[in-house]
C-alpha cells in the first residue's frame, strides 16, 4: 500500500529534492524530440548525431548490414516531421525515424554511404530544464571491421530466447537493471599509474550489460556510454525514466593506508557503517560538486518523510539484493572484503522509489584487487556471479511482493 500511495508523488517531490524538479515534468510520458536543437553535422574522420530531448529516455546504438546502417532504438521519442527535412552530411544517404517493431521503442534509422562506427554514445541531462542530449559520434571504418561489428542486440533482434524449465520470467517483462559506471570525464575517480577508476568501470559495467542481456530476462541501461561527466542526481533521474527494477553504481575506488581489499556491496545508510564507508561517501559526493550541483539540505520536511514511507519497502528488497550478491560471491570464489556488505550515505543510493546498492568490484589501492580487475578471466567470474544475483534475487523479490498482495 506504502508503494502504491505514495511513489506516484515521490517521482515528483524526490527529483525536486535533489534540484532536479524540471526533470520530473512528464517522466513516464512521450518524450519529444526538440527539432531546433538536433542537428546531424560532419566531422572530421566522421558524423556527429545531436538530438535534443524533452527528458532522458534510455537508448541503444547499433550498426547493421545490407545495407550498411546505423541504428538508434529509444523508450521512446516523438520525432515528429524532423527526420524528413534533415540536410545529410556527406558520408550518409538517408535518414528515418518513427516506432519500433519492438512495442515501447522508438527508432532511428541512419543509411551509411560509407563504413562507420559508433566512436561515442553519450547522453546528458540538463538539471535545470531537465532536458537531456544525446550525441552518437560515427567514425570511419573499413568495410570488414564494419561487417565485423554489425548486428543487433538481444533484445533488439527479436522474441527473447526460450528459457528452461528451471528459470522462468519472474513477471510478465523483463527485469530493467540500471548500471551506473562512476565517476566519467571531468571525474576520473581513483588513478592508479596509467588507469582511472572511470575506464575500468566503464569496461566492467559494458561487458556486465551483455551478460545480462544474453539471459533474455534483463534489459539494461548504462547511465553513462562514453567518459563522460554525468551528476549525481542526473543518474538517479535516468533510472527513473528507465523504470528501473534495480539501479547498480559501480566503482573501483582507492583508500590511504591499505585500509580497504575485496569486493563490497554498499546500500543506503544516513550513518556508514565503518570509517571506510563514511570516506567512500565523501569522496564519491565531493566529486558531484564539479560542476556546482551540491545536494545537501535541499530535502523539505515532506519529501523527506514521503521518501522516509517509501523506503520501508525499497529498502529490504535492497537488502535483499545484497545478500544474494554475497552469497554467489562466496559460491563463485570471489575475492570479498572482510565486511562485505556495509552502508553509507551515498548520494546515488538516495532513490526512494528503486531498490538501490553500490558495489566496489575491487579497490585500486590495492595491488592484487588492480590485477584482478586488469584480468578478463576474472572480470568475467564475477560478472557471472553478479548475473547470478540478479536473477536469484528478481524471482525471490516478485516470490515476496506476491506474498505480501495476497
């Protein structure tokens, strides 16, 4: 009942909280597409796409064959007339846009006169107006690494793979993960010799999406596509408009002293549950206020307790979720920290409506963790453990909401 009441104004009171109340104008809406602001441009070694949207809709880029193409799907645009009258720079033969056989998604369709690629997908939000752009660098390729590339997702290909008899849908969609790669652009995060913490997660956090997307069951949305800088609140705004079942940070943060080794998972806690957990939540809130954006004291009395109702629900499925990535983390040998599971204040976990954690895959100040998240072969285990989870978790959280209806 709490969820049923109250998440309908929190989608509201929550963002205006956080300094982002232009955003939540029509956030379960259409969005549209801002014709006046979008532009296709030529660019040296290739084509820059620019669309400006009325809100952050989550999107996917793609390349296909015969003919060569681009293509953009989102959930889901209003083009409107703009796609018809667009000037085509060189190196592009045609533009289309309009609805996706894929009901929920709209499409964008680029014909390519020439091999490219995309170099950078990127989306950012104004937190002001709420109005986010998203920019698809092409760059020039050859014809076989083109071919090479070329094909789409999972989910956009077609019907999901039939799944066994052991692992069924646990509801009729498919279950809609938020990953948040940290940090990105201005933010490198931890830096250890040649490597930021924004790469290395970025690396993790795309190779993670494909995982989860070959089950069939999980549709992603990365709330960063590029080495971009996106805000703090800007995240939680794109899981919201992505009506995500669960929202994931992912970090590989660095600590003085060898303080921290191992992986953690992290959910919301006003006070951290040890000195390295209070640090880590500096840190990561610090780097917000880059660009001016400070989050603190901007939660009136009635947001706070709306927020406060709301998380009597999110908060044990949060918990939940948790538990279950400790325990496949234990089964598949993954290296943890001697605490695993911790809580602190960290401003992406704030989301009231959404089942929120943050989890360190490692730390960079620590060598054999570094290796660790160097290495393919290990990356791979824990993402399969982390897959693990999620599905674990959706079937006992739809199991426990079911229980609780009837």
């Amino acid at each position: 009942m709490i969820r049923a009441v109250l998440i309908p104004m929190l989608a509201a009171l929550a963002v205006c909280a956080f300094g982002l109340g232009a955003a939540a104008q029509g956030m379960g809406a259409l969005a549209r597409l801002i014709a006046e602001d979008s532009r296709l441009s030529a660019e040296e070694g290739g084509v820059s796409l620019q669309l400006s949207l009325s809100q952050p809709v989550p999107f996917r880029v793609f390349t296909l064959a015969d003919p060569a193409r681009v293509v953009v799907d989102f959930r889901e645009v209003a083009f409107g007339d703009w796609a018809e009258g667009v000037v085509l720079p060189e190196g592009l033969s045609g533009i289309a846009a309009g609805p996706a056989r894929q009901a929920g998604w709209s499409r964008l369709v680029v014909d390519l006169a020439r091999p490219m690629v995309p170099g950078t997908a990127a989306m950012t939000v104004d937190p002001a107006s709420g109005r986010a752009e998203v920019v698809v660098r092409l760059v020039r390729t050859d014809e076989a690494t083109f071919r090479a590339q070329a094909g789409a997702p999972p989910e956009a290909a077609g019907p999901a793979p039939v799944m066994s008899e052991t692992r069924r849908p646990a509801s009729d969609g498919p279950i809609m993960v938020v990953i948040d790669p940290g940090h990105g652009g201005v933010d490198p995060g931890a830096v250890r010799g040649d490597h930021t913490e924004a790469d290395l997660v970025l690396t993790f956090a795309r190779e993670l999406r494909d995982a989860l997307r070959r089950t069939g069951r999980v549709e992603v949305v990365l709330t960063r596509e590029a080495d971009v800088f996106v805000p703090l609140p800007t995240r939680v705004t794109i899981a919201r408009a992505a009506g995500a079942d669960l929202f994931l940070s992912i970090h590989a943060d660095a600590l003085a002293e060898g303080r921290a080794q191992g992986a953690t998972i992290y959910t919301l806690s006003e006070t951290a549950s040890d000195a390295a957990a209070e640090a880590l939540a500096e840190q990561h809130d610090r780097a917000d206020l880059l660009q001016g954006v400070d989050l603190h004291g901007a939660d009136d009395v009635v947001a706070g307790v709306l927020m406060d109702l709301a998380r009597l629900e999110t908060a044990p499925r949060a918990a939940g979720f948790a538990a279950t990535l400790v325990e496949r983390f234990a089964a598949a040998d993954v290296r943890m920290h001697a605490q695993p599971w911790g809580e602190a204040g960290f401003t992406v976990l704030r989301a009231a409506d959404i089942p929120s954690a943050l989890l360190e895959i490692g730390f960079m100040s620590d060598s054999r963790d570094l290796a660790n998240i160097l290495d393919p072969a290990w990356r791979a285990a824990m993402q399969g453990a982390l897959v693990t989870a999620v599905l674990d978790w959706a079937d006992a959280d739809q199991a426990r909401r079911m229980r609780a209806r009837q």
